[in-house]
C-alpha cells in the first residue's frame, strides 16, 4: 500500500459532506461503526483525504489517530484519489503462476506510476489486488468494471489504448 | 412473502415451489425450458449478464415468452468453460457461449426442441447422444453437498431454497431438539472446521454454549483471503439460505440471539446476494423474533471486511468487527469464552455451515459415511493454475490428488510435466509427484508438510520456479503481516530478503541454513496463525525441491528458467537466419550483427525481457 501522499488537492463538495454527516448520524451508535463508516465515506468521496478522516473524527468524537490507524490498516481503504480509470491487477496466485507479475510490471513501467498512485493527469491509477476470483480467466485485470483475461504482456498495449 | 409460521406453511412453499424447480432436479418435462446461465463472479467475468439480456431480448422476438425461465444461478464449477449456460428439462450444458451463439440456440433448441450440438461442451457430445453433465470426467467424482444447490436454484429467491428442504432442519431443530441434541449430532457427524485448521466443529459449539452470559455471537468467516480461492464465494453467491439457516441453527444450539456474517468486499455479487437472501429470510420470519413460534430469535448483520488477509483469523476478524486496526489478539481466552465484543462466540467457516442443515436432516450417520477415519464428509477445492478445467470440485476426504488433478481437473495443459500441487495458499505448502496418490485429509496433508487450508488448490508445471513460489507467498506475508508481533513483523521480511538474494544468485549456503532455521524460529515464535504457518511455503519447497534451491545459489542457475537476474539469452548461430528482426525488437539495442549472418546479444546490456526470445520466428533464441 502507498502512503505517499497525493498532489491532487481535495475538492469535496456541501453536498458531499451533507451525505457523509447524513452516514454518521444514522451509524454513529452501532457497535463497531467505524469500518462500515468509513466504507459509505469511500463511496461517497472515493477516497479517505486527511480532511475527511477528520470530519469523521470529529463527528464520532474519536481521536483522529484512531480513524488513520484504521484507515491505513486495510488495503481498500485508500488515501489517494483513484483515477478516471481503476486499473487493478490480480496478483493472486492463480494468475501469478500464469504470468500476472509481469503484466502487473509492464504496466508501471508504461503508466510510469508504482502500486496505489495515480497518473499525475488523474487518468490511471494502478493497483495489484489479491485474487478476483476469476481464476478461470487467469491472468485477469480490470479497469473499472470490465474485466480482461487470459492476458499475456502484449495486450497491456492494447488495453491502454482503448482508455486513451 | 408471508411470515412462515410452522412446518405446514413451510411445506405449503415447499410443494408449490418443488414443481417449478423439478424441472431441473429431477427433468420433469411440463412444457417450460429452464434456461440456468451463471452468475458467479467468474462467468459474470466472461460477460454472462450479457448473454442473460441477449436471452431476454431473443427469447421476446421469438415468442417464447412464458414458455421459457431464465434463471441466474450461482457457480456450476467449470470456470474455465464460461459463460455456462444449463438447459432444462434435458439438461444440455453449453459452453464459452458467445452472444453470436444466442438466436440459434434460442430458435432450434427453446422453440423447436433440438439442441444446438456445435455449441455444446464436447465432452457431452457423443455422436448422436447428448450425455448428461454427471457422466463427464469433471462431475462424475464429484459429490456434492455444501455444493448442493449451486448452480441448480436461483439464489435470490427463497422459495427455490425452500423446494431443496430448505429451513427444514431449523424447523427440526427448534420444534424437536434440546441445544445439547444438536451439539451431539454434529459431533457425531465428525465435522471439522473448513476454514482450514480443522477443529472440531461440535466441540467448538460445545464449548461456547458452556460458557454462561446472557449475550452470545454466532459469527461467519466469509473473509476468504487466500488468494487463488473461491469455494465460499461460490456458495454464498450461489446458495446463501443455507449459511443462514445453519447460523441460525448455531445460535439456538449455543443460546446466541445475535450473528455476523464477515464478507469481503472484494465481492460484491456474494455481499448482493447475501443482502437480498437475509431481507428474504426476514421477511418469511426465518429471522427476527419468535421464529416458528417457539420464542427463539435471531438476527443477523453483515459486516464488509477491507482487504486484510489477517483478518480470516478468528480473533483478527473480531476485532475488525468490532470497528479497529484487525490485529489478532492472545489466546486464550479462547473466543467461545471471549470473543466478539468480550463476549462467547463461535466462529464458523462458510463451508462448515453448509454443511450442517443437511447434517441435521439426514443424520450424522450418513456424513460419517462419507470420508477418511478422522476427515468426514466432502471438501471443496478451487483448482487453478496449470490445468485444463479451472473450476470448484467438491469431493469426499480421502480421494487422491491424482484424482483430483487428472480426472477432474484433465491434467497440465500443452503436454508440460506435473510439478507440485500447492494447497494452504500462503499457509500451506507445495505436494510432489511422488505425493499424488496420497488420500486428502487433514492430517494426511500436515504430514507431507502442506495443510487442508480453505480449500486452494494451484496446480504447478515444469515451467515454474518453486524458489519463485516460496517468494511471491513470503512477498504476500511481508504485504499482509499486521506488524503487532516481532518474529512475523521483522522475521518475514528477513526472509523474503533471503530469498531474493538466492533468486538473485547472490546467495550462499550459509543463507539457506540461515532461511531454514528463521522459518523454524518464526512458526514457535508468532502470535497467530498468519505468522506461524508463514514459512510453510519456503519449508516445504524446502523439503521437495532442496535441488532448486541449491541450483540457485551454488550454481547461479534457475532451472525453470525463471528468475530473471539467473537468465542469459543466447543466440543459437546454427538456427539464425540474420534476419535482424531481434535486434529492432531489443528495447535496448542489446543484440547486434550482419544481416544473413548470425546475431548476437551483449548480456552486459540485455535486461532480459524475452522480445527478442517470442519474437523469433526461427526458434533461434533460448533462455538458460
């Protein structure tokens, strides 16, 4: 997981911040309402800014510590912006054995960017993910919601174009 | 639907709802096609959905309407030939079905009752005779009981579940049972946990409903993190009312009015499906308050994991249920004395609870049946990797590996060599040919050094590299590992570096006693399961594939041809024709030459992508 934080500022809107108050309120007294909290916050803003982990914070009257050592303990919780396009690369073990690793290194090495950053135009950003369950198609990336299998390192190429 | 309020208004459903899905149980002909396509995550991959609405669409130009169901199941475990489509009475399986392959099938096959051979899977066809999907290699040593409904209801609606005997057994067990009866039966049964490490699922129970406090949990593990598998996906997204009927179950036999069901985010259809099945279950009054009449209540929430492998540890999964970092904590206490929210809880794997209503409705006998001595019942598996039928095979404990791997899976494809069969995922180890023919149970598996694990089984060829293997599990710890104890924190990463200097061939035999001992000090030392089963996969290549090892670090060489800091491409000059094609392919003008005479590579500058290698239409260039 990268930590590095993004250069895209936040941009979050009234209406957003309206819908996330709207979340707290209605969780705020479950037992261990902060995962599922945080889950409609990643909904709502698609990813978990400073200020947002904040806001939660605040709300839920914990430390922001707390909220941050959470945030940052699960994989899809993500500190940075995701791009117009989600690129995700199954690294489990299925389509590892069948070649996803090097897949998974040609597109860095084409984006230029490594695992959890975005493009600096917002375009693509790039994530290995631990098994889809597509194993049947192996190896398997999607972009957003379509998924490609049965890829070899000559089709990135082709993939990308069709995003650009 | 209406509150179901005793076995009467169950069974009123029951027949009702048996007449639709016998059509497919038991191929009654009634003048309807039941058309099943897949909707597990792996045909939706290959675009299934699609071929529903091309059905919808064809199905209304045609006429058909009415005479025609199209249903959206959950997994039939043929991955590898998706999008799967079963029609209905006749049971014909077609195969990688194309939306191209739609208005044919629709018109000669659904209105004029002649299947479309051509698009069949070929297996089925036999000259003039359609065989039935059981008789081939892939069902035929398959039996199946937590996989019992997939594939065969739809498993958004609860009448279907209902025509299969379903909440029978939790009418059973709350009208008829005492909560020790129902501990006794499926100790009886001798069901072991699927999650993995194969505690005794009774004795788990027992233990929990001991525990005195007027607040228990009955939690789900549906937090299947390890990668390469998907059986309780399958089940969930294909059969969720038979995980909470026994959840349900769970909670009168432990005296727990409250459940949690923790899913992966990961997959969003099993979540869907689970919402709409527990809004269902509600509904009909298999959940809530006074189920049945008889003053038993349970509720049951759903809680969305955030991809944290550690978290399919039982007491890692509680405290992320319980909205923290999921770190596990010491045991004991054990959960079923303090658990979830520091009260009694029993944790199950998807799989177990499965199988329990069946267990409840005929006996503990029958599961016995099934089975090694201390392994009863059936165990799926996820195959991947290097075989032909990637899919979900369900078969009883104590078939072989062989079995498995040749009959049902149909062997390596592209003639390559059986190298290792890989089960346990992160946590298990890698099985040698000379191991197949070794009956599957839990402690068969532990004694060649792998284990049972969830149920992952990735078959391994010639061409991979168990050095390479032993690395990306380590590399997977290392991402995984939650960091609260030193020897999985720091001991991990010591060797996974370890290991990239041997990939690297910069290793020496000191390191590898130095790997060796490191696993063994890691598995006493670590505070959970993560931790203590993480050098599995180094030990037991350890054990099998010592040479490769050796291959890497005395002899700088990778044998499977892997490990890239270990290759050289060569230029064979006697098969070079000079055609030059390599070296404009080279990313870096690392191959040079006269044009008709043979080419040759600077190693110094070649960063041994293998452009030039899969460019080469004369197979002049090989790797070593």
């Amino acid at each position: 997981m990268a930590f590095k934080k993004s250069a895209v500022p936040f941009s979050g809107t009234a209406e957003q911040e309206e819908r996330l108050r709207a979340v707290i309120a209605e969780h705020k007294d479950d037992p261990g309402a902060l995962m599922p909290i945080l889950q409609k916050a990643q909904e709502i803003y698609g990813y978990l800014p400073i200020e947002v982990q904040t806001m939660i914070a605040d709300a839920m009257e914990i430390p922001l510590e707390k909220v941050y050592g959470v945030v940052t303990f699960y994989a899809q919780f993500s500190i940075n912006p995701k791009g117009q396009y989600k690129i995700s690369v199954c690294l489990g073990t299925a389509c590892y054995v069948k070649g996803s690793g090097d897949i998974f290194n040609k597109l860095q090495e084409k984006l230029g960017i490594g695992s959890g950053e975005i493009t600096p135009d917002g375009k693509f950003s790039l994530d290995a993910c631990r098994c889809i369950g597509a194993c049947g198609l192996a190896p398997v990336l999607t972009v957003n919601e379509d998924v490609y299998g049965r890829l070899t390192v000559d089709d990135v190429d082709k993939i990308l174009e069709k995003y650009n | 639907m209406d509150k179901i309020r005793n076995l009467d208004e169950l069974n009123a459903i029951k027949s009702k709802a048996a007449e639709v899905v016998n059509v497919r149980v038991e191929g009654k002909d009634n003048g309807v096609k039941d058309v099943l396509v897949c909707g597990g995550t792996g045909c939706t991959s290959s675009g299934s959905m699609k071929i529903i609405e091309k059905l919808e669409e064809e199905i209304k130009l045609q006429g058909l309407e009415g005479k025609v169901n199209i249903i959206k199941t959950g997994c039939f475990g043929l991955c590898a030939l998706g999008p799967i489509m079963i029609v209905y009475p006749e049971g014909t399986f077609y195969s990688k079905t194309e939306l191209a392959h739609i208005p044919e099938i629709v018109e000669s096959h659904l209105k004029n009752g002649i299947p479309v051979k051509k698009y069949l899977y070929a297996e089925t066809v036999d000259g003039d005779t359609i065989k039935s999907l059981n008789d081939t290699s892939f069902y035929a040593h398959q039996h199946r009981v937590a996989l019992r409904n997939c594939g065969l209801i739809s498993p958004e609606h609860i009448e279907e579940y209902i025509a299969r005997d379903g909440y029978q057994a939790l009418n059973k067990v709350l009208t008829s049972m005492s909560q020790d009866d129902v501990i006794d039966v499926l100790l009886k049964s001798g069901l072991r946990g699927r999650g993995g490490a194969g505690f005794p699922t009774g004795r788990k129970w027992q233990f929990a409903k001991a525990s005195q406090n007027e607040q228990k949990y009955v939690c789900c593990n549906a937090d299947e993190g390890d990668p390469g598998a998907f059986m309780d996906r399958s089940v969930l997204e294909g059969d969720p009312h038979s995980v909470i009927e026994a959840m349900a179950i769970a909670g009168y036999a432990i005296g727990a009015n409250q459940g949690y069901i923790y899913v992966r985010a990961e997959y969003p259809i099993a979540v869907e499906r689970l919402e709409i099945a527990i809004k269902q279950a509600e509904e009909a009054g298999m959940l809530g308050d006074n189920i049945f009449g008889t003053g038993f209540s349970f509720r049951l929430g759903l809680r969305l994991g955030a991809g944290a492998f550690v978290c399919g540890e039982e007491t890692a999964l509680m405290t992320s249920i319980e909205g923290n970092r999921g770190e596990p904590r010491c045991r004991p206490p054990f959960p079923a004395v303090k658990g979830l929210f520091a009260k009694p809880t029993i944790l199950n794997n998807v799989e177990t609870y499965a199988n329990v209503c069946q267990i409840i409705l005929k006996g503990p006998e029958w599961f016995a049946s099934m089975g090694t001595e201390k392994s009863k019942g059936t165990k799926v598996f996820a195959l991947g990797g290097k075989i032909h039928n990637t899919g979900l095979v369900e078969v009883p404990m104590g078939t072989t590996l062989r079995t498995v791997i040749e009959d049902i899976g149909g062997g390596i494809p592209n003639g390559k060599k059986f190298k290792a069969a890989q089960t346990g995922g992160p946590s298990g180890g890698c099985i040698p040919p000379q191991h197949l023919d070794i009956p599957i149970d839990y402690d068969n598996l532990i004694s060649i050094g792998s284990m049972m694990g969830s149920g992952g089984l990735i078959v391994m060829d010639e061409d991979n590299c168990m050095v390479d293997i032993a690395k990306f599990f380590l590399e997977f710890t290392v991402d995984e590992s939650c960091g609260k104890c030193t020897p999985c924190r720091i001991g991990t990463k010591r060797m996974y570096e370890i290991l990239t200097k041997i990939t690297e061939g910069k290793a020496t035999m000191e390191d590898l006693d130095k790997l060796e001992k490191l696993c063994y000090y890691i598995k006493d030392n670590a505070l959970c399961g993560l931790g203590q089963t993480a050098p599995n996969p180094v030990l037991s290549t350890l054990r099998y594939f010592r040479d490769e090892y050796v291959a890497h670090v005395k002899d700088k060489r990778c044998p499977a041809g892997v490990c890239k800091s270990l290759l050289a491409y060569k230029i064979d000059p006697a098969l070079c024709k000079g055609c030059s094609l390599c070296a404009k392919k080279c990313p870096v003008g690392a191959i040079s030459g006269e044009i008709k005479s043979p080419f040759k590579i600077d190693t110094n500058k070649c960063i041994k992508c293998g452009v030039c290698a899969s460019n080469c239409k004369f197979g002049a260039i090989s790797k070593s």
